[in-house]
C-alpha cells in the first residue's frame, strides 16, 4: 500500500482504526453499472409487450391447463341453454367465478355488487336484454370502452362459464355504491332438465 494511502481515520474503536481510502474504481463501476441495469430492465419489462414476464409464463400455464379441463366438455356454445346449464354446475362454475376474481372485481366488486361497473345481483341491467348478452357484453365489451371486451384475452369457453357465473349472482341484490343502473328484465328461464343424467 503506497504511503499517501496509509492515511489514518481520526477514531478508535477498542483499539481498531480504519484507513481513509478512497472507494476503488471497479466498486463505483458495478454501483452505476447496476443502476443503469436496473432502469434499462424496468423499461424493458414493463414497456414492451414482446417481453417474457413470469406473469405471462403463468397466464400461457393456466391457459394450458385450461384447454385440458376443456377437453372434457368441448366447444361451449354461447347461448341461453348452455348458460343456463352451467349456471348449475359447481365444478364448471368455479371456473367462471376464477376468471371473474381475476378479470372482473375491479369494477364490479369481488361480489358482483358493482363499484365502477353495474351491479350483477340485481334484477337491473343496462346492456343485458337476455342471458346469452351477458356472454355477448363479455367478449365484445359496452358502452364505448367503459366495459372492455375480453375475446382477444379469454377462452371462448372462459367467457361462457363467467356468463354463467355472472348470472347464478342474480337475485342476491346485495347492496352497491352506484344503486340499481338500466332497466329491470324479466327472470332468467328455467335450466332445461338434462334426461340423460336422470337416467
């Protein structure tokens, strides 16, 4: 070590001192050198919509794994006897609460009871006529934007099981902050009974 470094701190500590050395170059090189890493990966990964994130390694997961659970009911057509059908089916159903959890509570609550969005457990509806619009209002979205249309992001099946799990929410009337929003429609129709499993 070169005499005009053999500078002494003016402390003692239980009779240890410490040299007053300047930091070496290579520590103040990896110090900006990081830095720069750090805001160029900010930029990179939350910018760039080509960038493989971990978050889209899990939505390529789930959906893999969804196109599997499909596998055993095929095609879900997005009409009235097909919501209605599933609207009574646990199993299936928590797929479409799962995908409304995730997608949906921003705006209409983690009930259904509406904060941004209109509340789902009343008799009234602003872009709903029939149950099969649920499904409709879902893929293509409504009021110019407001509520966005989901076919790019969702499954075709994915958009028929959150209909169906949107309209078992129907008839709680829970309370919400926007109150009841559209017109008042007539009840769901009955679930058509399914002969085949009586048998």
């Amino acid at each position: 070590m070169s005499q005009a470094q053999d500078i002494l701190l003016d402390h003692n500590y239980d009779g240890i001192q410490e040299y007053d050395n300047p930091t070496p170059g290579w520590w103040w090189l990896l110090l900006y050198g990081s830095v720069v890493f750090s805001v160029a990966y900010f930029l990179f990964y939350t910018f760039n919509p080509e960038a493989e994130t971990i978050w889209k390694e899990h939505e390529a997961a789930v959906a893999a794994d969804l196109r599997l659970q499909f596998g055993e009911i095929g095609d879900l057509a997005a009409d009235e006897a097909t919501i209605l059908k599933y609207m009574n089916d646990q199993k299936w159903l928590a797929v479409g609460k799962s995908t409304f959890a995730a997608r949906c509570v921003s705006c209409h609550g983690a009930t259904g009871n509406g904060l941004v969005g209109p509340n789902m457990t009343d008799d009234s509806y602003k872009n709903v006529k029939v149950i099969e619009d649920i499904a409709r209002v879902i893929a293509n979205g409504a009021a110019n934007g407001a509520m966005p249309a989901w076919k790019n992001q969702l499954h075709p099946n994915e958009i028929v099981l959150t209909a169906a799990y949107m309209a078992s929410l129907r008839g709680q009337n829970l309370a919400g902050p926007r109150g009841a929003e559209g017109d008042a429609i007539p009840p769901w129709p009955k679930a058509p009974v399914d002969t085949a499993e009586k048998k």
